[in-house]
C-alpha cells in the first residue's frame, strides 16, 4: 500500500511514499528534531500568513532560511580563535599540573592536554551533527519520494 501525500493536500506534485519507506524514516533518530523544525516552520508561517496562498510561500520562505541557517553553521569553522586559546589553557594547566613529574611531567601534559582536548572537539562536533541530523532525514524522504 503507499501513500499518495498530493491525494491529502493541495500539492501540485504526487509524492509517493511505500509504508516501509515511512516505516524506515520513522526509525531515524534525528526524526524528532525534524518534527520540531516543521512545527517551527508551520508556527511561524501561520503568524506572517493570511491566506492559503501566501502560507505555502511563507512555510517555503521559512523551511529554506532554515536549511540555509543549518548548512551555514556546518560550513562555518565555528570559533578558532576559543579553540585556540582553550588548548592554550589547557596547555599551561596541564604543564603546571604535571610539573611535579619531573621529565615525564611533560609526557603526562601531552597525553593530558590531548585527552581533554579531544574531548572538546568530540563534543563540539556531536552538537554540530546532532543540529543539522534533521536534513539527513528530509534526504531521506527526498530519495524515497524520487523512486
């Protein structure tokens, strides 16, 4: 059985979707933050709209300024100069820290300074992925539509 969403709305283009394709999408993990992008994008286009036509052209205006705001932040290097004086501190912290050590007080500041530090990034790049996940699953309702 599939799902013909042009049948359910006023959509000019029938977008076909099978039940395991719907199935496969809703075991995405990001597929909650996408229900929440479009809750977003539907809120704010019911504020700026007063009729069904220029609703449609607000919830387009609205969704793209939002896939545009999460490409921007993935291509964005995202605070070099924090990075840079984060490792900085760590650094010193790390040095001072491991003093007592004697010469493997400067092992121990490396393995240290490197631990923490990955940590960071590790960190920051989860949250980056983890922003943007809901595009992955549009990409996928995109791949399944154009069978």
């Amino acid at each position: 059985m599939v799902v013909r969403v042009a049948e359910m709305s006023n959509l000019t283009h029938p977008y076909v979707l099978g039940w395991d394709d719907i199935a496969a999408i809703r075991r995405l993990p990001a597929i909650e933050r996408l229900r929440k992008v479009l809750e977003e994008v539907e809120l704010e286009a019911a504020e700026l709209s007063s009729t069904a036509n220029s609703i449609e052209s607000s919830v387009r205006t609205i969704y793209d300024g939002k896939v545009r705001d999460a490409v921007s932040g993935v291509e964005r290097s995202g605070g070099g100069l924090a990075h840079g004086l984060a490792e900085l501190v760590v650094g010193i912290a790390a040095g001072y820290g491991t003093v007592a050590l004697g010469p493997y007080g400067l092992a121990a500041a490396g393995a240290l300074g490197a631990t923490v530090m990955t940590g960071l990034h590790v960190r920051e790049i989860r949250r980056r992925r983890q922003a943007t996940a809901w595009l992955g699953v549009m990409n996928a309702v995109s791949k399944a539509t154009a069978r």
